[in-house]
C-alpha cells in the first residue's frame, strides 16, 4: 500500500479569474476504492487530469505509484482498428492474455478485441477499456463516468466488476455504483475537501445530519435576530422620544426641570443611540451559516 500526497494544489484554467483549486491538501490510500463526489463544475475531471499531468499547476503531487486513466481517447483513424491494435497505444506494456483475463471477469468473448473498434456497443468499447486498464498491476487508476450510456445489464457487469478490484479513484453520477463499489470517498465542498471513510450513502447519511444541525442553528440565530431588532426599535424610539423632550417643557407643571437639564437628557440619549446603533454588525455576526456541500 502507497499513498498518494497532494499538498497545498492551487489550479485555474487560462484566463478564468477563479481557482479550481486553493492551496488544497488531503492524503489518500493507493488501496482504497475512492469515490469522488462534488457538484457539477467544482473539478472532478479536472483533478483527475492534474494526478495525470495534463496541467500545469502550484504545490505538489506525491506518490511512488503510476496513474492510468478510463476512459482511454480514441480518434476518427482509431475506430477503424481493432481493440488488440489500440492496445499498444493504450498501454504498450502489457500483454493480451492479461487483457484476456480481464475480459473474462467482465463476461465478454475475447474475439471483441480483434473487429473495428468502430463495431462495438458503447457497452462492450466500455468494458474493453477497463480490461486493458486493469490488466496492469501496481497502478492506481482514475475512472470518469465508466457506466454512461450503457444498458442497464452492461451497467450491472460494470458495477459487480469494479466491485471486486481496489486501487482506483471512481467519478460517477451514479449513487447505486458509487454504493456498491466504493469504501471511501473524497468529497469536493464549496470551500474545502474531505476524505471519509464509507460509501455515498454513508456520507450523505452525515452530511443530511450536518444539514440539520446547521439548519437548526439557523432557526436559533433568526430568532435571536429579531429579538435584538426589537431591542434596537425600543431604544431608538425612546432615543427619539428623549431627545424631542430637551426643547420646550411647562415651567407650572415640570417644575423638577430646567435649562441645565438639557444636557443631561442630550447624554443620556446618546448613550441610548450608542446601544442602538451597533445592533447592525451583530446582526451580520448572527447570520446563518451557509451549507459546505
């Protein structure tokens, strides 16, 4: 078992304003089967091609592993050849029988791998390519969506396939196979990433807790807004009521009240307005708190 280390990764594409990726740190296994989970744009792809070196990018990746990528690229002149000729493009170190074997577990007659490439279901092309990725050990592979646009038995083959090898990060959009196969995952938030143990139902399990709690907290601090703006109207209105007494009394009927108390009122209405004004940057303070995910 090896690790893989990334350390303080910062990524943007060319001319976008925005990172992909902030001075992002976590460590993983090269054993575990790691499902990868983030919403749509947040870099799912994207980090798999900087763990291939496709971009370039700050801080650092560290492992003493290979990585090998699904799903391999194939061009207008490759789809004539046969899959036993892409083979030495796709991975020139191994040999068929290896591929075979492979084939074997994903229930396909190895005569596939000798017609044009350009005949086969996107079913059996998938499978194809994951017989050759996995036909070399020692490696931790990186998967992107190894089920679209398969049947649902194709889909069955594939999860029951990858269920049984380790050693590989999986993106899908696929709950039942991120369930069936993975034993981690590697989440991508808003802010941040995290790495727990457990499939996605397991980590949408917690993050459904987590939700709540915050959700919870949320009601709290809302009701505790609007006490302190009750509290902040009270005081401004005596503040208004107060001051508006300093001109203009009844000598007869205030008889306790004199020029000399102007001043004091004056005071005592600015420390009323001094309670009442900095209710607004408690209430930005009480805010709620935004959901991670």
């Amino acid at each position: 078992m090896a690790q893989i280390q990334v350390t303080d990764l910062t990524f943007s594409y060319d001319g976008s304003a925005d990172d992909i990726f902030q001075d992002t740190t976590f460590c993983i296994d090269t054993d575990w089967k790691l499902g990868l989970i983030g919403r749509n744009g947040k870099g799912k792809t994207t980090l798999l091609n900087l763990f291939m070196g496709r971009h370039e990018y700050r801080g650092n990746i560290k492992t003493s592993i290979c990585f090998d990528y699904f799903p391999y690229q194939v061009s207008a002149l490759d789809l004539k050849k046969s899959a036993s000729d892409l083979i030495e493009k796709w991975k020139p170190q191994i040999e068929l029988w290896q591929v075979m074997i492979q084939m074997n577990e994903l229930k396909m007659d190895s005569e596939c791998l000798y017609r044009p490439f350009e005949t086969l279901s996107f079913g059996e092309r998938t499978r194809v390519m994951l017989a050759v990725l996995f036909a070399e050990e020692n490696e931790f592979l990186l998967i992107d969506e190894p089920t679209n646009h398969l049947d649902t038995e194709a889909r069955d083959i594939v999860k029951d396939y990858l269920a049984s090898k380790k050693g590989f990060i999986l993106v899908s959009h696929d709950r039942d196979l991120l369930d069936k196969v993975c034993d981690h995952v590697l989440v991508l938030n808003r802010a941040s990433i995290e790495v727990q143990s457990g499939n996605f139902s397991t980590w949408w399990e917690n993050k459904e807790r987590k939700d709540a709690f915050h959700q919870a907290e949320n009601e709290k601090h809302l009701k505790e807004i609007g006490k302190l703006k009750a509290a902040a109207d009270r005081s401004g209105r005596w503040a208004d009521k107060n001051e508006n007494s300093k001109i203009g009394f009844d000598p007869v009927k205030e008889h306790d009240r004199s020029i000399a108390t102007r001043s004091f009122i004056g005071a005592k209405t600015k420390r009323c307005r001094l309670v009442s004004n900095p209710m607004s940057s408690v209430l930005i303070g009480k805010l709620a708190k935004k959901r991670d995910f």
